[in-house]
C-alpha cells in the first residue's frame, strides 16, 4: 500500500510546488509574495521528508531541517523589510 501512496504524494506535492511557484512569480503585491514563499519552503520540506521516508535514509531530514532554518531566517528577513524597509539596522 504505502508503494502506491507515497508516489501519488510525491505527485501532489511536485503540482502544488508549481502552482506555488506560478503564485510568487504572478503575485499582485509584495505580502502574497511572501506568503507564496513560506509555502513554497513548506512544500520544499515535505517533499524531501516524503522522499526519505520512500529512499529510506536520514539524509533528506537534515536537508529538510536546514531548509525549514533557513526559510524561517528568511521569512524574518522579508517582514522586517516590508516593515521597515531596511533589514539591518
């Protein structure tokens, strides 16, 4: 069973990282940018864990650990400069 489902996961995830990235290239304005790049991460993760799960190594966690890191230093990065226009004091 779970040869089956983590393919068609592995599909679901690959459309909605396309159609995520259709929105932050097509977003009207700077915050649904951001969120289409939260999500983008997120979808980023869960594809790397499911891959894990399916290649049965440790390896993609630690990528997918050092991604989510990353995003969130991102995300602040991006909503402090939406608020206050600079990022570095």
């Amino acid at each position: 069973m779970l040869a089956y489902v983590i393919p068609l996961c592995l599909g679901l995830l690959v459309l909605a990282l396309l159609l995520t990235l259709a929105r932050l290239v097509r977003g009207p304005c700077l915050p649904d940018r951001m969120l289409a790049l939260d999500t983008l991460y997120v979808n980023a993760i869960a594809l790397l864990i499911l891959l894990g799960i399916w290649q049965g190594t440790t390896l993609y966690f630690e990528v997918a650990l050092l991604i989510a890191v990353l995003g969130f230093v991102g995300t602040v990065a991006v909503a402090k400069y939406m608020l206050r226009g600079d990022i570095i004091e």
